[in-house]
C-alpha cells in the first residue's frame, strides 16, 4: 500500500474535500441570499 498511495495523498484529499465542501456551502449561502433580497425585492414592487 506504501507504493501505491503516497503518504501524503490521503491528507492533502482529505483536506481538498472539505475545502469544496465549504465552498459549495458558501456559493449556495450566497445564492439563496441574492435570492431572498430579489424575491422581496419583486414583493416590494407588487
């Protein structure tokens, strides 16, 4: 197993992992936000 995955592969995966996790967290927090402002934005007009 120490010839196929490199000791320092599975840390750096682990970590990378989590960064996308957050960062997919964070792009959807902000999508849904824009969406609340446009949607009370459009409530507003009406």
């Amino acid at each position: 197993m120490e010839y196929l995955v490199p000791r320092n592969f599975l840390p750096r995966f682990h970590s990378s992992a989590i960064w996308d996790i957050n960062h997919s967290l964070a792009l959807l927090c902000g999508y849904s936000f824009i969406a609340l402002l446009t949607l009370q934005y459009l409530f507003f007009i009406s």
